[in-house]
C-alpha cells in the first residue's frame, strides 16, 4: 500500500483512518503524528479508535425477533474474514446462548467474497446468494424463521434469493437489515442506523483535542450503540 505524499512528507497535523490497518503502514507512516481509527480496533496499533459495538448490534438483534417469536434465527454475511462482520457473528452466537436459543450449524450462512489484487470484488446486482444459502432452506431440516443480515445490502440480496425459491418477506422469513447514514438512505429494511455519522464526529473531536494540546485519555476505544428502527420485514412468524 503507497502512503499519498503529504502522509510521507508527515505535511498534516493528524490522521483519521478507516478499514484493517496493517500495523507496519501505521509505524511506518503515521506514527507519530495523531491519529484515531474507526471500527476495525486492531491492539497492535497504539491510538483512539471509536466504533459501533457490534455485541449491542447483535444482542439487540436477537432480543428484538426473539420478542417476537423467532427461536430459529441465522446470521448471514460475505465478509467472514473481516473484523466487523466476525464481531456481529460472535455477539450473534453470544446473544442466542444468552437467550438459550440454539443454533444450527445451517443457519450460519457465512462465506468470504473474492479478492483481486487483495482488494474486495463488487459484486453486481444480479449476485446469487442462494448457493449459500440452501443449505439452512432446502427442507431436510426446519427453516431459520429469521435472518440477521449485515447490512441492508446483504439484505437485499438474501430476500431476492429467497423470493426466487418461494419464501416470503417477512411471511415466511423475517430479515433485519442496517445502514450506516439514514440522512443519504433510508432503512429498507427493519433493523439498525449503525450511526456512522457520530462515530466520524467523535473520531474528530478526539482527533482535534489532541492537536490542539487540549489533553484527554490516551489509548481509549470509544463504542456507539447503534440505534434500532422497527420496520415492515420483521413479523412474528407463522408456526414457531
């Protein structure tokens, strides 16, 4: 990874990053100048990190369909390997041990999507889901009544895959989805404002206090609770 020029000439008075920072990148280029990362914590780099709790995210989750009804609830998300999306699994699998609901292996419907040249492949409006997911629907054992997607995009395309093979929205399969900024687009599906926008607002208050001699505590990790918004595609399911 090339560092722009101004980061090698050290030409700025502070840095907010986002996404896995290898640690060397880091040392090498950003330390020791201020610096604050947002929502992939890695312990191996020592600055101010702030993040949505991913736990809280997947608690609320589960607590919200389980008062609904749902004991059959999966989880389903393309980026396995990342950081994110394995802490909403972990807090998902915690959250319905903590409820004593049981998992099935089925309906966890995790994969990681391909990398060129280490870097995501979009994936284009007519990606297939299904193949990942047949094996929590193809009838040898009972259906999640409910998925927790990560975001509504995944979303999106879990219940195009569904409706292809004859579930229904929310009928049959109730799906939450997320979105990071409500005020760019609207939630499309019941689920989470994942409150990108304040974390960004935190990261900066942190970032400039600390260029401006104004102090604070070092080495904190700063978590928002994203905010849940009911919605129309979670219902209480038809036969538990």
């Amino acid at each position: 990874c090339t560092p722009p020029v101004s980061l090698v000439k050290k030409d700025l008075c502070g840095v907010i990053f986002h996404g896995e920072l290898p640690p060397s990148f880091w040392s090498d280029h950003i330390w020791p100048l201020p610096s604050v990362g947002l929502q992939y914590v890695n312990p191996e780099i020592d600055c101010n990190w702030v993040k949505i709790d991913n736990f809280s995210r997947s608690y609320q989750a589960v607590r919200y369909l389980k008062g609904l009804g749902h004991s059959r609830i999966g989880f389903l998300s393309n980026e396995s390997e990342l950081l994110m999306p394995r802490e909403r699994f972990e807090g998902y699998l915690k959250a319905m041990a903590m409820y004593g609901l049981k998992v099935e292996q089925e309906w966890c419907i995790t994969w990681q999507r391909s990398r060129c040249n280490g870097i995501l492949l979009s994936e284009r409006g007519d990606v297939d889901y299904w193949p990942y997911m047949q094996k929590a629907f193809d009838g040898t054992k009972p259906h999640p009544t409910a998925l927790i997607c990560l975001d509504d995009f995944r979303a999106n395309f879990a219940s195009a895959a569904l409706a292809k093979h004859g579930f229904r929205v929310p009928e049959d399969v109730s799906i939450l989805g997320a979105r990071n900024d409500l005020r760019i687009f609207p939630l499309s599906f019941t689920g989470f404002n994942d409150r990108l926008d304040e974390i960004c607002s935190e990261a900066v208050r942190i970032l400039l206090a600390e260029v401006n001699g104004q102090g604070g505590v070092k080495g904190q990790t700063i978590s928002l609770r994203p905010n849940f918004i009911p919605g129309r595609t979670a219902v209480s399911p038809a036969s538990s």
